[in-house]
C-alpha cells in the first residue's frame, strides 16, 4: 500500500511501484523555493517556502494567506531553488 507524506503544500504518494520508497527520496526529487516578499503596504519583509512558487506568490497578492492578507501587494525580493 502507497504511504503519504503530507505538508502544507499538499500530498504526495510514494511506493515501491514509482520508484520512490521513503520520504526522503521523495523529497530529493521535489523541487523547493525559498523566497523573500517585500510588503508595498508596510515595507516589510515576509519569508516563506514553497513548491509551486508561482502558485503561492498569486496566493500573498490575492490575499488568500491569512498571515500575509492585511500586507498586499508584494513585490519579490528573492527566490531560492533547491
């Protein structure tokens, strides 16, 4: 039976069948950002990390992050892939 790794970032399955047998190893294949925003509201810094980079910057400046909400727009600062 595939185990589940779960973050806050969604699901991912991993088994035997896909090559992929321990989190770890999931994780390797995975792609991950690091990124810094700055506030255009408050001129404050707000740092985070994801894998859809794209996807959670639309989600700051939409206003759909509760700590990041009251503090839209946001321009980037930098952004790091691992």
């Amino acid at each position: 039976m595939p185990k589940t790794v779960r973050g806050h970032e969604g699901t991912q399955r991993f088994s035997a069948s896909n090559g992929i047998n321990s989190p770890s190893q999931l994780l390797r294949l995975m792609s991950h950002y690091v990124y810094v925003l700055e506030s255009d509201a408050d001129s404050e810094k707000y740092v985070g990390c994801t894998n859809n980079f794209k996807r959670r910057i639309d989600d700051h400046n939409r206003g759909k992050v509760f700590s990041t909400k009251l503090r839209k727009p946001f321009k980037l600062i930098i952004c790091l892939k691992s």
